[in-house]
C-alpha cells in the first residue's frame, strides 16, 4: 500500500513509500490530483486530513505597488481620452 509522507514540522510533502504498516507522518490520501500532479509546497492537514495547496498573500509593498500600477494606469487612460477630446475640438475649431 502506498504512503505519503509529509515533514512533522511544516507538514509539507516529503515523498511516498510501500508500506503495510502505519508510518509516522504519513496518510494514505494522495496529495494528487486526477492529471498526477501536486502543487510545490503541498502540505497535509492533519486536522482535516486532507492536502491543501500553498497560498500566497501579496505582502504589504507588494500591494501597494499593484495599486499604484493601477492607478497610474487609469490615468494614462484618462489622460489619452483628454489629448483626443482636445484634438476632436482643434480640428473643429481649424475648419
């Protein structure tokens, strides 16, 4: 039977043995998914006895960064519409 095995400390998916005996820190639920695959830094719930996936929360820079991008974006935009609105009425203005 095959084994999953997972670090005692951070609980993240170490490798898989076959083994008819209960191993510490091991489960016989696959951290796999229906293709084969398994996320970097799979770890196994023990409360749950399941295998979640990493999550990552931007850090505090990080997402003042994004927002700034965004930001200057929708100026860029707003400004473009401006220069053509500007334009649309200097060619009225020349005729």
């Amino acid at each position: 039977m095959k084994r999953y095995l997972y670090d005692a400390e951070t609980k993240r998916f170490t490798g898989i043995v076959d083994s008819d005996e209960p191993l510490e820190n091991s489960t016989e639920i696959s951290p796999f998914d229906a293709d084969g695959q398994a996320k970097i830094g799979t770890w196994f719930d023990v409360d749950s006895q399941t295998w979640k996936a990493p999550t990552a929360e931007p850090t505090q820079d990080q997402q003042l960064f994004m927002n700034l991008s965004q930001n200057v974006a929708t100026l860029q935009s707003m400004i473009m519409a401006q220069n053509q609105q500007l334009a649309q009425s200097m060619t009225k203005e020349a005729k």
